[in-house]
C-alpha cells in the first residue's frame, strides 16, 4: 500500500504497489517533528488519533518540553521555546542543522534552573571547567549558567553531539572562534522574539541576511550593557569582540 504526496511527485507507483485513495494532507514530517518539539498546536497538521498517541506517550520532544516547562521559571520557559524556534529557522537560513539548533535552543538556558548560589555550588560539585572559575564565581555565578546548561543537557536530556553541548556552552560568554551553531545560537539568544529591547527586532531581520553583523551587534551590546553596570568584562567575550572589531 502506498499514498501518493501531493503535488510534489507525481507518477504511478510500481504495478504490486496499490495507492490508497484520497489525498493526503500537504505536510512534512520535518514540519510536524519541529511543531512538537517547540509545543505548537498540531490540530491542523495530525489526524487527532496519532497527536492523542504522541501525546500519550510523550513522543518527538515533548518530555523535554515538559522537562523544561516544571523546571524553569513561565518567563525563562517562553524565552527558551522563542530561542529554539529563532535558531532553527535561522539554521535553516544559514545551512546548519535546523534539529540541533533547536535542540540547542531548547536546553541553552536550562541551568537556569538554579539562583546563582546553587549555579556556583553545581559548578564546584561537579569540577566544571569555566575559563575564569574563580573569577566567574565571585563577580557573578550566572555567567556559568551557560557552562551548567551543557552539563544538565548531557546528563540529564540525553544530548552527547559536541557541537550541540559546545554551543550551549559558548551562549553567553562566547570564545574567540565561533562554529556556525555557535553563532546561531548566540544570535538567537540575543534577540529572540520575547527580548524588549529596541533593537532585537532589526537585529533579528539583520540575522537572516548577515549572520556574522547579527552577531557583531549583539556582541557589541552586552558589552556596553556590561560597561553600563561596571561589571567585569570576562576575557572570552572581550576575545570575541576583538575577532569582530573592525570588519
Ligand atoms: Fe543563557
Ligand atoms: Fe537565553
């Protein structure tokens, strides 16, 4: 038995095949996996059994989703659905992989989980290796949270591609070389849909054109976000900027 897929090919399946009648919906199974993963409403896009069965059983992403929702805070949760579905799309733009990216931006801010107190204590436990730990962990903890959140998705999500763990770890601070997921995700960081500020929106429009200027900005950003509080610059950001400066 087969079903013919409208209207992309066409043809008569092979004499033992039988196509089955009707026309299917027009739909991808890339299209669906993805609406799962980010929690979107797949009324229109499954017959209602099979959502019921994915449901039931937690399928493509929805643990993790659910994971996410119990673990983190309404706001952080939206602005972690908003980053995933920005750096899916732009990695589809740019030629990464849309499913790491997503998977990516599902778990970068997972180890904000924790206040910074319980960041510090986890990086300690567990002999995490962030550039500047001492540093990091008395000015501000939360800049391991990047660290943390690759951590958490290894051991506790399943994630064992270091691409996907690497750009989770460089979200925040950055390094001196970014892969193209890196910057991706870092992007999509800075300027996903539930930022307020009032560049986000050009820079996210900016983001599928120049994805290396994208990145320019939002780096330039929290840097003059940081120098406006007097807070220490850490070395991997100031490394990163200086990679960028003057193109
Ligand atoms: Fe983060
Ligand atoms: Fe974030």
């Amino acid at each position: 038995m087969v079903v013919r897929a409208p209207p992309r090919r066409r043809g008569r399946p092979p004499a033992h095949f039988r196509a089955l009648p009707g026309s299917p919906r027009d739909v991808s199974s890339t299209e669906v996996r993805s609406a799962l993963a980010l929690g979107r409403d797949v009324s229109g896009l499954l017959a209602p059994a099979v959502a019921r069965f994915i449901e039931k059983r937690r399928l493509y992403g929805l643990r993790t989703l659910e994971r996410l929702r119990e673990d983190l805070s309404p706001a952080r949760f939206e602005h972690t659905v908003h980053v995933a579905a920005l750096a899916e799309s732009l990695a589809r733009r740019h030629g990464a992989s849309p499913d790491a990216a997503r998977t990516a931006g599902l778990l970068h801010d997972a180890g904000r989980r924790y206040r910074p107190h319980e960041v510090a204590r986890y990086v300690r436990a567990r002999a995490i290796s962030v550039p500047e730990r001492a540093k990091v962990l008395a000015s501000d903890p939360m800049l391991a949270h990047a660290y943390v959140s690759a951590d958490l998705a290894r051991r506790e999500f399943g994630v064992e591609d270091p691409e996907i763990l690497g750009a989770i770890r460089r979200h925040t601070l950055g390094d001196a070389r970014l892969s193209l997921l890196d910057k991706v995700l870092y992007v999509a960081d800075a300027c996903s849909l539930d930022r307020s500020h009032s560049s986000a929106a050009a820079t996210r429009a900016l983001a599928y054109e120049d994805l290396d200027e994208a990145l320019r900005r939002c780096v330039a950003e929290k840097l003059v976000h940081a120098v406006g509080r007097d807070a220490w610059l850490h070395p991997l950001t100031v490394r990163l900027w200086n990679s960028l400066a003057g193109r």
